[in-house]
C-alpha cells in the first residue's frame, strides 16, 4: 500500500545538468545524448523506462534512408504527400541523425533481424526489445533513472526553467530535481484511448511546456484513427492491408473505385470511418497468402494476442473492428521548435519526440509508426545535445533561492477548489468531442463550434475549480492536460477554414492556398492563434 | 485488460509493480502482487512477458474485464502465450533476430 505523504522537508530533491521527462526512445535518446556530452542526466517517468509510451509495446518501422544521392528523391517524394507543411531541410536532416542512430544501435549490438543476404535489416524495431535495450544503454551511460516519477510542473528562476518537482507514485512523496536544462519527452496525447502503450501519453509536456511560454502547433491535426480489433487496444494497422471489409448484413464496403475494399489502411481509412458511423462493421484478413500469413504471424505476434485470446482464426472468420482514436501521437501536433537544436523558445527548455510538433516532418498526414519513430531517433538526440549545452552555458550560476513553480491548471485552481469536479467526468466530458468519428474524423464547422463551447466550459471548470491532493494530483494533472490539448485542438481545427491531410472539414473540401502554412498556439488560459513563420529561425550560437 | 495474476505460478519477485508503466499493481508483506489500479490498465501486454514464471494473463478485451478463470487460460495454454510467440522466455527478451517483419514490408 502506498505510504502517506511525507512532509515537504523529506521530499526527494536532485540536482542535475540535464532532466529529461519521458520513459519513451526519444526520453533515452535524449538521456544518452546528453550523458555523452558530459553532463550528469536524470531520467523521471511517469512509468518505466522500457514498457512506457507508444514503442515499448508495438513493433515499429522507422524511416530509415541511407545516405547517397537517392535521399534527397525520397524525401522529396515524402514531402509531396505531407500538405505542404513539411520542410524539407529538417526532413533530411531528421533521416541523417536517425541513420546514425541506427547504425550506433547495431555497434552497441542491438539483435536486428538478417536480410537473405545476410545483411542487418535495420529499418525496423522490435518495441519491447528496442526499449529494454535502450534501458540498458541509458543506465551504461550513467543517467540516474527515476521511474514512476512522475512530473507535475517545471520550475522557473524568472528567466529560465530550471528544473521540475513532481511525485514517486509509488510512496506518495515529492520530488524536485533542480536542473541547468529541461528536455520535455513526454510523448503526445491519446486523449486516454485505451490504445496500445498510449494510454498514458495525457499531454502532460504540452500543458506544462504553454505554462511556461511555449508554442504549440499543429493541433489540428488530431484526426488520425487506426483499426483495430473491436474493444482491443491493438491499433496496428498493418495487418489490414490485407483485409476485406463488410456490414451487419454481410454486404462489403466499396472502394472509391466501386470494388469491394481490400486494404484497409492509409486513405481507406476513410471508406471504414464513414461505415462505422453507420453501424458495425467486420473485417477478414482473406487477402493475406499463407506465406504472408505466417510472416504476420511471426513478425506481428502483438497483433494477433486479440485473435488468439478470443479463440478467432481472423484469416478464415469475419470480426468486429473499430477505429481508435489517436489524438496528437499519430497526429503531427505539439510543442513547437525554435531552432535546430529542439530548443523550445523558452531558456533552458528543449523537447524531443510525439511531444514535439512533427509538422517539419510530416506535416498535415500522419507519420505513422516510422516517421515519428526516426523522429524520436534524431529529435531526442538533438534535444539531449542541446540541453546539455546550454547547461554547460549556465554551469557556475548558482540556483537561484527564488525558484517558481509553474503549475497551474489541476494543481493551483484559479478559484476555489470544488469537489463537484472530477478528473474522470473531465476526461469524458473532453473524449466525447473529440474522439467521435462524426465529430473529429469528419468536421464541420458548426460541429467544430459546438465542440468548442462545451470545451471552453470544461476549462473553466478545470483552471477555476480542479485539484487534487498527494498522489491524486497525478490524475488531476492528466486531465487539465487532456482538456488544455481538447481545446486547443478543437479551436486550431475552426481556425483552419479548409481541408489538409487528416483535418478533414466536410463542408471546406480541398485544400487552401492561405492555409498553406502552420498554426502556431501560444498561451493557455488566453491563447491566440497565429500563422508560422516561413522558417524557422536557424540555430542561433 | 491484466485479468489473473496466478498464487500457483507466482515467484513474488514483484517485477511487475516495477515493470507496469500504468502502475497497475501493489506488491504486498506476504504474498503475490495485487492488481490495484485495475482501470488504468492500458492493456499493452508487456507485463507477461516480464514475468519469468508466466504467471500473468492480460485478456483482449481492453475496456473491462471478460472474466476468464485461471483453469480456463490454463486448458487453452494462454500464460506465456505471447512471449513465446515473441521468443521471451523467463522474462527475458529474445528472437527479436528473428522477426521475418521486413518481408511484410517488401509485401506491402
């Protein structure tokens, strides 16, 4: 049972060059980055490094491109599909750093699978092996990792972060590391979908990272949605490349073209979405070969845990299947970048993976497994860099006395706190405007409208009335996120008067020319929208 | 979502309090660990095959419990069903040398 909660005095407190938040590749690519680099890193999760975030428990692509003359073709041919929000230079250069991550795994002896010319297949990570090893490889490096810690607010001394305090969830105790940089790798927000590895991610970075200044965008793009085997957590796609699609009474769902759907990823998505908000619908993975049968087997065993424990042969059997909702994580919104180096605008704060804006990578489509994992790869590695760079910077600054915690929302009410409020009816109340199909796969504008209102009045409610005490501030943080995140997704999503990519605004079709750009999102409370600059600034040293 | 956590397998090692990223049990003085927080179970699967005595089982069903016995996992040989299918054996990790994904990729 966890202990009560100590006094304030017998609060865990560190000092370190760099903190890193996040238990995901891009936390220990960070860590490792950082460590590197001479600075002394702490590592604090929410959970485990190693089982937490998206990764640890999927099996994920990565976009890996080798250097040569062809790179640049392929990220041309990528950036034709993002919507024109993508920037090439950071695209490329995301493919390079990655690159050499990959290979630097295979030196540190990471068992990548063989090609049949016995070559390393290093285009693919296996989720839970990958994180343990990285486990590994960050504790080698010598980072203090602190698990279940998980963070409730950063710490400013006025012109700078410095540090953030949290809980040990665990014992019901307070912690504060005192650090020289901040690396915010606390993944994207699923808005709680019981989705695999994704539960977790509550947007906590984004809330913290806007209450100390920072811009977020690309929160408009949260209608990304995977299949996945009905009330299973199983949002891999892949599988369904293979699959025949039909109703209730049997009849199957047609293509674009007029023929039956037989892959059911990537555009088609769209064709599955309209059915469900129809009625059930049922899958069968009957285009599949047996060879290809077995490979997914093999290759995929997580996908098929739900098949097997509910006594399905899905090649030869029609099941049920929905669309789960994936909010920012395979959506392309967060925290925005100033510069080359992950540096958020706000001194001595950086941020690395899905809780970055991956617009300059992906922009309005999603990444999907692969993008987003290169992106972990390389963001992490730069963030962690950065940090400890301008950690060194300020090495020989005392810590200042008058340190300042930032949090707000869920922690400090703006008014008095109110029991009538609670962190599970917020999270309901934000999840039923945006994970509906008909609401946020397809939008319009007047339901975008409605959405808004009722989240305005979520927030009020949350800034003004939501607290917790000891470790319920854990969930009461989770949900003033996930309301902050529901907000600013629904009202960049108004702002976009057209449609691009998974922003798809049924009454906007196509695409504009005056939206060929990013929204950018600054403050919490009042926040305004604004378009992005053209470029974003070159790292300034 | 986490169903059993089976007395007759269980070691009480207590890796599963440290491994569950959802915080979902408690260990305890004197006996096998405890699903405490059973609602924050993210269903990722990831404790079983941590475990190095197959003593978890984490049902399909992601949005409450199905209700699945421990005899009734046991006759269907479901403990330890996906670290073998990954090639995990007593907690740890293995066969990721193995995974034939990239001919998926070359399908596709």
């Amino acid at each position: 049972m966890p202990k009560p909660q100590k006094s304030v005095s017998d609060r865990l407190h560190l000092q370190a060059d760099v903190l890193v938040l996040g238990g995901g590749p891009s936390a220990a690519w960070a860590a490792v980055a950082a460590a590197e680099s001479g600075a002394k890193v702490v590592l604090a999760d929410k959970g485990y490094l190693g089982t937490s975030g998206a990764t640890a428990p999927s099996n994920t692509g990565t976009w890996c491109v080798p250097p040569g003359d062809n790179r640049h073709a392929v990220v041309e041919r990528r950036w034709q599909r993002t919507g024109e929000l993508a920037d090439p230079r950071w695209m490329l250069r995301c493919v390079d750093t990655a690159y050499r991550n990959l290979l630097r795994l295979s030196e540190w002896g990471y068992p990548f699978p063989s090609e049949d010319d016995g070559r390393l297949y290093i285009a693919n990570l296996r989720g839970p092996d990958y994180m343990r090893f990285m486990r590994r490889r960050v504790l080698l490096a010598g980072v203090t990792v602190l698990d279940h810690h998980p963070a409730l607010e950063l710490l400013s001394d006025g012109d700078a972060i410095v540090g953030a305090a949290g809980v040990v969830r665990q014992i019901g105790q307070d912690w504060r590391v005192d650090a020289n940089a901040v690396v915010l790798a606390t993944g994207g927000c699923a808005f709680r979908e019981r989705i695999l590895g994704a539960t977790g991610l509550t947007g906590d970075g984004y809330l913290m990272a806007a209450e100390a200044g920072a811009s977020l965008s690309g929160m408009e793009f949260t209608g990304k949605y995977t299949l996945a085997p009905y009330g299973s957590s199983l949002n891999k796609g892949l599988p369904f490349r293979w699959a025949s699609f039909h109703r209730e009474d049997g009849s199957p769902i047609l293509g674009p073209t007029g023929e039956p759907l037989r892959n059911g990823i990537g555009d088609r998505e769209e064709e599955v979405a309209r059915a469900l908000i129809v009625g059930p619908v049922y899958a069968r993975l009957d285009q599949a070969e047996p060879a290809l049968q077995g490979w997914l087997r093999q290759g995929q065993p997580n996908c098929f845990v739900p098949y097997d424990r509910a006594g399905i042969d899905p090649f030869s059997e029609l099941f049920r299947i929905t669309l789960r909702a994936e909010g920012t994580v395979r959506g392309t919104g967060g925290i925005n970048i100033v510069s080359d180096d992950c540096a958020t605008g706000v001194p001595g704060l950086y941020v690395a993976g899905d809780a970055a804006s991956r617009e300059m990578m992906t922009g309005a489509v999603s990444g999907g497994g692969a993008v987003n994992s290169s992106w972990a790869l390389a963001s992490g590695w730069w963030a962690g860099k950065g940090a400890s760079t301008h950690a060194q910077r300020r090495t020989g600054k005392a810590f200042r006395s008058a340190v300042q915690s930032l949090g707000q929302a869920g922690l400090h009410p703006a008014s008095s706190a109110s029991a009538d409020i609670s962190a599970g009816e917020v999270i309901e109340a934000v999840r039923s405007e945006v994970t509906p199909l008909d609401k946020n796969f397809f939008r319009t504008g007047e339901g975008l409208e409605k959405s808004g209102e009722r989240l305005e009045s979520v927030w009020r409610d949350v800034r003004d009335h939501l607290q917790g005490e000891g470790l319920d501030r854990v969930r009461t943080r989770e949900a003033a996120s996930i309301a902050a995140a529901g907000r600013w997704s629904v009202a960049a999503a108004l702002h976009r008067t057209e449609s691009r990519g998974m922003h798809r605004r049924t009454d906007l079709p196509g695409k504009s020319p005056a939206f060929a750009h990013r929204l950018v999102i600054t403050g919490v409370d009042a926040f305004r929208i604004a378009g992005a600059p053209e470029r974003l600034a070159e790292l300034a040293s | 979502m986490i169903e059993i956590v089976s007395a007759t397998r269980c070691v009480e090692c207590d890796i599963c309090v440290k491994v569950c990223p959802a915080n979902v049990f408690d260990a305890t003085d004197n006996g096998v660990p405890v699903i405490a927080r059973h609602e924050d179970c993210q269903t990722c699967f990831l404790c079983e095959i941590y475990c190095p005595t197959d003593a978890l089982y984490v049902a399909e069903f992601a949005e409450g419990p199905t209700g699945i016995t421990e005899a009734q996992a046991d006759a269907r040989q479901l403990f330890g069903s996906y670290a073998r299918g990954l090639g995990w054996k007593r907690g740890k990790a293995g066969g990721s040398e193995f995974d034939p994904t990239h001919r998926i990729r070359v399908a596709q």
